[in-house]
C-alpha cells in the first residue's frame, strides 16, 4: 500500500515541572476543518520540557492548513493541559513514497 504523506514528528516545549510526575502526555491535534487527532507520548526530556509526539502517516494525512495543538497531562494526580498553540502544516510536495533502501 502506497502512502502520499509523511510521518509527521512534533516537538513542544512547556515548563518542565508540569513533567514531574513522568506520565503519559496526551497531545491533541485540531485542524480548521476535519476531526481531531489524539497522540499518546511518553517522549518528555525532563530538564527542557520538550514533548516529542510521532504521528503516524494516517493521522497526519488528516492535518492541513491550520491546526491547533495543546498538550495535556497529570501532575499530582491533577489533570493539566497547556495553552493551545496554531501552526501550519502544509501537504507533502511529492505525493509518492520514496523508499527507505
């Protein structure tokens, strides 16, 4: 099966006392237009603060134009979420896979 888009990596940075408890952040995707895509990751560098999520190529085929981002989390067994940031993603330029050999 042949894919037309990448997978995507996405890292964030927020203050890294809201890691301490070193649990499962949930990184929530929304684009102007289409459903949101969630990501688990446990990939936190603990002394920056930098999330590090990888979508798959199905889920990031769903993120063009606009896309909100916003990470959450538990600290002390309170949930927390960070604010919600845009970016833009744009398609892949080259609609066909180029292989890994």
């Amino acid at each position: 099966m042949a894919y037309t888009y990448t997978d995507l990596t996405i890292k964030m940075k927020i203050d890294p006392r809201w890691l301490a408890d070193e649990g499962t952040i949930y990184v929530g995707l929304q684009p102007a237009n289409g459903a949101a895509v969630e990501v688990e990751t446990t990939d936190v560098d603990l002394s920056t603060g930098i999330i590090t999520a990888y979508l798959t190529q199905e889920q990031s085929s769903k993120l063009v134009g606009r896309v909100w981002i916003q990470c959450n989390g538990f600290l002390n067994g309170a949930r927390w979420a960070s604010e919600a940031v845009p970016v833009s993603i744009r398609r892949n330029t080259i609609e066909r896979v180029i292989t890994n050999g």
